[in-house]
C-alpha cells in the first residue's frame, strides 16, 4: 500500500505565503509583448511556472511511504568465559572449569554444524573484551587455558547487542561461572543488557560452571582486612586489626605476622600470632600491636604466611600507611562538672592534628569511680598540658597535687579554668597547687561542694573579655585576628556568662585580659612550666554566635604556648588522601594546604603537586583551590605499588614548605583471589528472558537445547517502512536547474538579458 506524505517546510501557511509571493513577482516581471512573439513569450512564461512548480513541490516535501517484507535468518550467539577463573578445579573429577566447558562444546560441536547450515552461527569468548571466534569451516578453537584477568559479563552482552544490531536472535547462550569481576569502565551490570535482549524478544540461556564454593579454593590463606589509625604519636602503642579467612587448612597454625618499614623498601617483623585455621572457613580476626620509637610515615603490613597448595598467594598480604607524629602536643584534661564549654574546648582542640587531649571525667557525685591512675598521668614526660576543669582539690590526694606541682615545675603547661569548685572556691589555696598559680587565693573562698552557691565568689555577668593594655593587645594568647582588627574582634564576642572573682596578681603575674572595669580574667606567669589561671568557663557562645575561628585560635594558642610552641613561625604545610589504600584503576584524591603558626588556614599561596610513581617516575597534578585548602585527583593507577603525593606551597613564586603522603595501590588478581562460582547471577539473569524462552542450564542440557533451536524457524519476515522522496533526488535537481537555465538562454539569444 503506497501513500503520499507531506511535511512543507515552515508549515502550509508559509509554503502558501512563498506560492503568492512567486506568482506576484512572475506577473510584476512581465515580458515585453512589443519585442517577442506569443509563441516566444508562451515559451518563456512555461518555462518559469515550471520553475515555480517545482521550488513549491520542494518546499512541500513530498514523501511517497509504503512497506515491504523481507525474510531474515535467525543468529544464535554463543558466548564463552575464557577468564582465569575458568582454570579452577571444582568439577567432578578434579577437572576445571575450562575443561568441562571445553568438553560440554566439543560434545556439541556435530549439532553447531547442522545449525550453521540454516542459522547464522556466531561464536564468541570474552574475558575483559570481546573475541570473535571463526567459525566458518566448522571447526572451533577456543585457544589453550584461560587467561582473561577480568569477567566482563555485563560489558561482552552490551557489544553482542552493538555488532548483532538489527539482527533477528534465535538466542545468546552464556557459558560462564557467572561471577562478574571487572574494573571501569568494563564493569556494567549484565541487567540493563538482558533487559534489553528480553525487550527486543531474544532468549538467554545461561551454563553454569563451577561450585558456589569452589574446591580448588579450597586451600587459601588471604588477608580480608585491615584496620589500623593513620597517625600515632612516638612511642605510643599502635594496634593493628584485621580478618584472615582461611580455607582448607582446618587445625593447623597459620603463622601471621605484622611487619613496620625501617628503611625503604626494608620491612621487618614488629608482632606476630598464630592462628588456628577453622573448619568452615569464616574470616578470623587478629588484633597485634607495636609501638612507634620514631617519627615518620611507615608502610604497615599484615601477613600470613604463604601455605602449600594456595592457588594464589597475592592476597595472603595488606598493607597501609601509618605516620608517627613527632612534637604532638599530649594534653590531659580533667574536668569535674556537667557543662557546655569542655564540649566546644575539645572540638576546637581536636581540629588542630597536632594536639591530642585526654579527656578524664571526674564526678563529684560519685567519688568511687575517680581514676585510679592520676599518678601515672602526673610524671614527667607524660604530658605537655594539664588542663583543670571545675574541679574541686578535694577530689584529688595531696600526694597527687603534688606529683602535679612537680610536673608542671619541670617544665609541663597547667590551666586552671573557671568554675564554681577552681581556684578559691575550690581550695585550692592549700594546696602545692597554690605556689604555681599566678594568683592569690583564700580561705575565706571556700565553696563546699554541696553548698549553695556564693555569689560573692563570682563576677555576675555578662562580662566582656577585653585584651589588657598594652600587654594584652600585643601578647600572642590574645592574638585571634590580626593586629588591625584584634582590639574590633574582641569587641564583637559575645560576653561570658559570668566569671570567677579573682585575688590579686602574683608579682611575677601578668594579666592579659580584664573586665571593662579592670578586673583581671586571664593571668599567667612562669612557674617552671608556664601556668594560666581563666576565670571565664562559657567561651562556648563564641562558637555559636558566629566566632568558630576565633575559639578555635584562641584555645589552640592557649595550649601552644602552655607548652612552649608559640615560638614557632614556619607555615605547617599539610596534604591528606583520602584513604591510603586503593585498588588498581581507582580514583584517588587528596586535599592540601596550609596554616600559620596560629592554626589559620592560608589562602594567599599557591600549590603545586606532583606524584612519584612506583618506578620513581614524577607526574604533576592540577590542584583547584576550594574555600581554604586546595584539592587534586589522580587517576593513573594501573601498576600496583608504593606511591607518593607531594604538595609544595609558594608564596610569591618561592616554597615556605611542602607535605608528602605515600599511598598504596594493592596487587589484586580479581579472578583468583576469591574465584567461587555465581551459578545464582546466570540464574537469575535467564529468568529476566523466560517470557520468550530464556532458561538456566545445566551443562550437559547444551546438546539437547541446540536440538530444540534447530527445529525453530530459521527465517522471519521481517516488515519494513520504504519512504521516497522525490524532491532531494538528484534528478529534482537538475531538471530545476535545467529550467532556470533554459529560460536564462532563451532570454539572453532574444536580446532580453
């Protein structure tokens, strides 16, 4: 059935708009009648409307549609596993995988013959491509042993779907382990293929090969985690936790080890156990420890030790990067009373990577649960800074107070914050505290815990806190902005609450930061160790009101000078990854920049970064700079090993200092590290295609199937739409262009051009 379709261009009103404007313009250029014959001018005005007819017949665009049947043999596609995990040998009778599926083809083979005499035959194995096989004599050659390193079951029917396009299926047999293992951009999920086949009415039919739980696994040792913190301080312990799955070892000792880097390239053992290998094969979990003499970045790696008859062996190892900080600042705070201000105290302490607070609760209302090792936590060389919360000195025993005295007089930090049980009020005036303190105390201040709370021992608030003058203004506790908008911050924080009332300055004292009125609030003096007595305990409204930054900076610079490190003038520099361990392929990224000695971020620098590869090779890497740090990507990651980010910071073109974090890219064999079969995947991906005869199989079934193919139709009419459109014929062409040139020869010869 022939019809005529028309699509004018702009619409039939503008063709129509075009059609009077052409008539118009043959009718305004008229041809002189006192020059030309009837029968010359006759001639010329056929042959312009000819013209006209034919630009108005393009410009309706014409189509002229019917439809046609034509016959199509069906292809029956089979598509076969060749990846390494074919090579296990679970099947009955210790044979592979590859065996039986080579076996189950071969046995076929004489049936594949008869079909390819009526169907189209097309054979494929796949392991990360696709690999078209010849078929065309009838003989089949799948090669040797397979040795594909991925299974792209997903990505190889995607390009069966790409190359049979427009093709009529008999059906896509898969013969496979069914396990998928694929890296980027091979790993698409076989669903959205098979949906595919099932829409276009294309059977799958799966084979599986292989056990859910493969017996030539049966005898492996592989680390499956490990768990370890990326950073620890000098001579701090250092635990290592992870999971060993053993398999077909059952009773006997599996030697694991934790191994430390002590040169490049160098590791040595530093912990090990013995695991008893179970009987059914669960992941074992193993805790060993170490303690880090010296500061670096170390490569940390947990071992078992390679067994007799493991398949493969690259999974018997994990490792990762550990860096041991040197000069972190240990901080123990105690703190006796249910309040908000430790909370934001230890949150803006814990934003600086180089301070490490303790935090111990003493609670008044149970004396029984005090910690038992404040001896231990007040020798020397334990911690940098002691921070005292409200906590009352009745808690504490005299030889205690004094073993604290003794620390900080040796050179430790010590702070006595505000509260209603410090200074004073909390007895502290009889104590070997007392000494230290830069303030005087008494007696007559005592606030028993218990009692109702005096007010004639506190300063009511709000209380502004306000630099003293001038050594306030100029002193590096107080310097939480910079020197041109100090004095206007301070102004802008929120008041405290209210404050402890202070006795008179030591001589030796120095005040800091007073009331309005010129009551003192932060004084500090030496002592051995430099000692701050704080009246204030609500410091916390600044982090709510607006002044994050500013009590982070204020409390960090109260530690680093509390333990001596407000010298420091280098910009600390820092990059962090991500994570530190990465598989082959994958994306890593890190983040960079860098902080002044206050422990603010700088954004007036610029970065670059580059990464050593595992040959020694260096590639750069563009970093973008987002709000306060810079960050960067890195995406060559194909070779397994050791590798390294290094950032530099440049102010003006010229380094202040530069930051290296190394990162591993682990060995992984994705078909032999863990090859048990997927029988369940094949299952379920057939059953997407059963509504037009897709099944699952067993291998010795394949003959059979093939049989019930060959007694199918082998040719299908196919209809399909024929449109002709005669305007954009070459023909259309030249006989417009025929006619306008005619006329314009006509003209011309006439003595009309």
């Amino acid at each position: 059935m022939n019809e005529w379709y028309f699509n004018p261009v702009g619409g039939y009103a503008l063709t129509s708009a075009a059609a009077l404007l052409l008539v118009m313009l043959l009718t305004l250029l008229g041809l002189p009648r006192h020059r030309l014959t009837p029968r010359r001018r006759w001639t010329l005005l056929g042959l312009r409307l000819g013209v006209i007819l034919l630009a108005l017949f393009a410009m309706l665009r014409p189509a002229l549609v019917h439809t046609t049947t034509k016959r199509q043999s069906s292809t029956l596609v089979v598509l076969a596993d060749r990846s390494r995990s074919m090579v296990i040998a679970d099947a009955v009778g210790g044979k592979t995988r590859w065996n039986v599926l080579t076996s189950t083809l071969d046995e076929s083979l004489p049936t594949l013959r008869e079909l390819g005499e009526n169907f189209e035959i097309k054979l494929y194995t796949f392991d990360a491509d696709l690999h078209p096989l010849d078929f065309s004599r009838g003989e089949l050659d799948l090669g040797s042993q397979p040795e594909g390193t991925q299974t792209a079951i997903g990505a190889a029917l995607e390009d069966i779907l790409r190359r049979e396009a427009g093709k009529r299926l008999a059906g896509v047999i898969l013969l496979s382990d069914g396990a998928q293992r694929a890296y980027a951009p091979r790993d698409l999920a076989p669903q959205g293929p098979v949906r595919r086949l099932a829409d276009l009415g294309f059977p799958l039919y799966s084979f599986p090969f292989g056990q859910a739980r493969g017996l030539g696994q049966a005898r492996d040792v592989a680390i499956k985690s490990l768990s370890v913190n990326e950073t620890v301080y000098v001579k701090n312990e250092l635990t290592v936790d992870g999971t060993v799955r053993i398999e077909g070892f059952a009773g006997q000792d599996i030697p694991v080890q934790l191994l430390m880097e002590t040169a490049p390239g160098k590791m040595e053992p530093v912990a090990g156990k013995d695991l008893k290998a179970p009987a059914d094969g669960d992941a074992e979990p193993i805790v060993l420890t170490t303690v880090p003499q010296t500061p670096g970045e170390y490569k940390v790696t947990l071992r078992a030790k390679d067994q007799p008859g493991e398949l493969v062996t690259t999974n018997n190892e994990m490792s990762t990067f550990v860096t041991v900080l040197k000069g972190g600042i240990n901080v123990l705070y105690l703190e006796g009373a249910l309040r908000v201000d430790p909370k934001y105290l230890l949150l803006s302490l814990d934003a600086s990577p180089d301070i490490n607070v303790d935090f111990v609760r003493i609670d008044r209302r149970d004396p029984a649960q005090r910690p038992v090792n404040l001896m231990e936590r007040f020798q020397r060389g334990k911690y940098d800074v002691y921070l005292l919360g409200d906590v009352d000195s009745s808690f504490f025993t005299r030889e205690e107070l004094q073993a604290l005295a003794k620390v900080v007089s040796e050179g430790a930090g010590l702070a006595m914050l505000g509260g209603f049980h410090t200074f004073g009020p909390g007895g502290y005036q009889d104590t070997p505290l007392a000494d230290l303190l830069p303030i005087e105390m008494d007696a007559k201040q005592r606030q028993r815990v218990g009692d109702a709370i005096r007010s004639d021992v506190q300063l009511p608030g709000p209380l502004k806190i306000r630099p003293s003058k001038p050594l306030g203004h100029r002193h590096y506790l107080m310097a939480i902005a910079d020197a041109a908008d100090r004095a206007a911050i301070w102004e802008k924080l929120p008041p405290l609450e209210g404050a402890n009332k202070f006795g008179e300055p030591k001589p030796a004292a120095q005040v800091l930061a007073e009331t309005p009125d010129g009551k003192p609030l932060l004084v500090v003096q030496e002592a051995g160790g430099r000692v701050m007595a704080f009246a204030g305990d609500t410091t916390w409204h600044w982090w709510m009101e607006g002044f994050e930054a500013q009590h982070k900076r204020f409390w960090r610079q109260v530690v680093l000078w509390l333990a001596r490190k407000d010298e420091l003038t280098d910009g600390s520099v820092w990059v962090k990854l991500s994570q530190r361990r990465f598989g082959p392929r994958q994306h890593v990224t890190f983040t960079a920049g860098a902080q002044s000695p206050q422990g603010e971020a700088r954004t007036d620098l610029q970065y670059q970064a580059e990464i050593t590869l595992p040959d020694g090779g260096k590639q750069s890497v563009n970093v973008v700079q987002q709000g306060d740090h810079v960050s960067g990507a890195f995406d060559a990651t194909q070779t397994a090993g050791d590798y390294a980010v290094t950032v530099t910071a440049l102010e003006r073109g010229a380094s202040i200092g530069s930051a290296r974090a190394r990162f591993l890219v682990f060995e992984q064999d994705l078909e032999l590290d863990n090859a048990v079969a997927d029988p369940t995947l094949l299952a379920s991906l057939s059953a997407m295609t059963k509504d037009v005869g897709g099944q699952s199989l067993a291998p010795e079934e394949l003959p059979d199937l093939l049989r019930r193919i060959q007694e199918k139709p082998v040719e299908v009419e196919v209809e399909a739409l024929v449109k002709h459109t005669p305007w954009d014929t070459w023909p259309f062409f030249l006989l417009f262009v025929g006619l306008i040139s005619m006329e314009w020869y006509l003209r011309k010869k006439w003595g009309l051009a």
